[in-house]
C-alpha cells in the first residue's frame, strides 16, 4: 500500500519553487518590454509584440513533437520558456548595451561597427551563458528528468523559443523606427520571424544535448562535457552573427546551409535517441509480464508512436476523456519504467530509489489499465 498518489513519480505537479520562478521571470519579462515601449510608442510596440507572439503557437508545436516518446514535465517546459523570455532576455539586453558602450568608447569605432563586433563576439557569450543557466539548473536540480539528447534539445529549445519571441519584440520596435519604417519591418519579420525562428534554439541546443550527456556521467567529465557544448553554442551563434554582419547576402546563405545542417543533425540525434527508448521498451518490459500490467501486445504498441496514437484514439473512442487520459498516462508510466532501468543499469540512482519508483510506477499502471474503457487494458 502506497502512503501517497502514486503519480508523484510522473513529477508532473507545480511546485511552489516553480510558481516563485514564473512569478519573477514574468517581470522580468515585463521590464524588458518596458523598455520596448519606452524606444518607441505603444503602438509600435504592441505591433512588435503581436508580431513576436504570432508564430509561437506553431513553433511551440514543432518542438513538443518532438517529445511524444516520452513527454516532459509541463512545469519544467514552462519553466525554460519563461526564463529565456524573462530572465535570459533582460539580462542578457542589459549587458549586451554595455558592451556596445564600452566598445564605441574605448576603442573609438562608430556605432555601426562597434554593433558588428559586439554581435559577433559578444552576444553570443552573454546570450548563451544566460540562457544555458536554466539547462544548468536542470541539470543540478533535477537531472534525473535528462534521459537522453532528446531532453536536452526540448528544453535548450523552449528556452530558445522564450529568448527569440522577447528579443524579436526589441527588433521589430527598432524596424519600425527606422528610416524604411514597414517595409523594414517587413524585411525584418522575413528575416527572424519566417526563415530563422529556430535560430537560438538550434544554438542552445548544443548546450542541451551536453547537460543531457553529463547526467549520465560521473567524475570531471562531466563539467568537460558541459564546456564543450558551451563552447559549441557560442561559436555556432557567432558564425550566424559573423556571417550575416559582415558576409552580405552570400553570407547570409552560407549562415542558413550552416543552420540547416545543424537542425538536420539535431533531428538524426532525436530519431536515434527514440530507437533507443524503443530498445529498452523492448528490451526491460517483458520481464514485468507475470504482473499481468503488462502484455506482449502492449510492448509492441509503446514500441511504435503510430501505434501509441492508434491506441489513444481507440480508448478515446470507447472511454471518452478518461479513457484517452489512462492510455495517456499508461504509456508514460511503462515508458519511464523503461528508463528507468537504464538509469539503474549505469548506477545514476541508488537502489532505493530504484524501488521506489519502480514501485510507484507500477502502481501508476495497475491505476491506468483500471480506468481503461475495457477491462483486462488492450484487447
């Protein structure tokens, strides 16, 4: 007999830490659109942060499909969101004009020049850094939510999304007051909103996929590993400011072959990470079948997301909300068993906490198939 929800293992449940971080994240976020407002008119601003906003929804979606194997905490997502549209965003804004001061007046460069080298050798340092501190925050807090490269790159990726939505706001004001007035902005929108909205997370990303590698490691290695992406994101985001300051348009095109390769890669490395979950689907849950929790026929469903679907949309069809919300959570919990074998197999958890998580995992799907619109589960 369990002494609480069992659903505690799932680690889906709002936290007061976490309310605490969306409260001062939100204004943080507030005053940096502050001093959007302030650089121009409301108008202009709330046509700037309309603009910002408006691809958000589709691009929040690319990136969650990407985590349909096994989703991660909506608390955590938000979380990562926020902080780069809050925190990151303002912080990194602050120190990046008083680099551009310092630059214009010590080394006597006109404004257009001083900007060149600050975004090409200072942005990306600020940036990164103030956007990598939350995967590093994850990583210190809760790494046990980091199963593999696929979570780094979903976090690095909302974190990314929150950054490029709040700095978008700031360059579409700044278009509007230029000298081309709409058609700038016009330009402007082409450039970040349409042809590069996954520029900052696809940098960050290679922070994200080191946090994810180093939560699977021990010893030195893993601040090296932590470096090394560091570094990774720095430089990629430095390429894409090199090449689009100073390249011209065969710059630009050589910085968008560069971005393209790199999400090409980014999407190899998930697709491999999802035949790796599958493996220890696979490989871990038969064993499990004298529980009666789990059948032949369910491991070859969580083994195959068209057919993760096809169950959803069948016990939607005979069980309504509920029904669909314990296929949902079913699949969850025999995922994260898998996972959590594999977090055992290469010693990242003790063994008590093994137990007790598998214990609590198993209960969430004796809960799970109870609910099911059928009894016995899948027929």
């Amino acid at each position: 007999m369990v002494s609480r929800d069992p659903r505690w293992v799932l680690k889906d449940r709002p936290s007061f830490g976490l309310i605490i971080g969306l409260v001062v994240t939100g204004l943080c976020a507030l005053a940096s659109f502050s001093f959007d407002v302030l650089d121009g008119d409301p108008v202009r601003f709330f046509i700037a942060l309309i603009l910002a906003i408006a691809p958000v929804p589709l691009l929040l979606a690319a990136v969650l499909g990407l985590d349909r194997m096994e989703p991660e905490p909506r608390s955590n997502l938000i979380f990562a969101f926020a902080w780069g549209a809050g925190v990151a965003v303002l912080v990194a804004g602050v120190v990046n004009s008083l680099g551009l001061l310092y630059i214009r007046d010590a080394a006597g460069l006109d404004p257009a020049d001083a900007r060149g080298i600050a975004a090409t050798f200072g942005a990306p340092i600020v940036e990164e850094t103030m956007k990598g501190l939350v995967l590093l925050g994850l990583l210190r807090f809760r790494g046990q939510e980091l199963d593999g490269p696929t979570d780094g790159i979903i976090y690095a990726s909302m974190v990314g999304l929150g950054f490029a939505m709040s700095e978008n706001v700031s360059y579409y004001v700044a278009a509007q007051d230029g000298d081309l007035g709409a058609q700038g902005l016009a330009v402007t929108l082409v450039l970040r909103g349409i042809l590069s909205p996954f520029a900052h997370p696809l940098f960050t990303s290679m922070i994200g996929i080191a946090v994810a590698v180093a939560a699977g490691l021990r010893g030195p290695g893993r601040v090296l590993v932590v470096v090394a992406g560091w570094i990774g994101a720095m430089l990629l985001h430095g390429l894409w400011n090199g090449f689009a300051t100073y390249g011209g348009f065969p710059g630009l095109v050589v910085a968008y072959v560069v971005l393209m390769a790199v999400l090409f890669v980014l999407i190899g490395v998930v697709v491999r990470d999802r035949r790796r979950i599958v493996a220890l689907i696979q490989r871990y849950l038969p064993a499990y079948r004298p529980t009666g929790l789990i059948e032949p026929a369910d491991v070859a469903m969580l083994a195959s997301l068209p057919a993760r679907r096809q169950a959803r949309q069948w016990a939607r069809t005979h069980g309504g909300r509920d029904g669909v919300r314990a296929m949902s959570d079913y699949q969850l919990a025999a995922t994260e068993l898998g996972l959590l074998h594999e977090r055992a197999s290469r010693g990242a958890i003790a063994e008590r906490t093994f137990y007790a998580e598998q214990y609590a995992l198993l209960e969430c799907l004796r809960m799970a198939r109870a609910r099911m619109p059928v009894p016995g589960g899948l027929q």
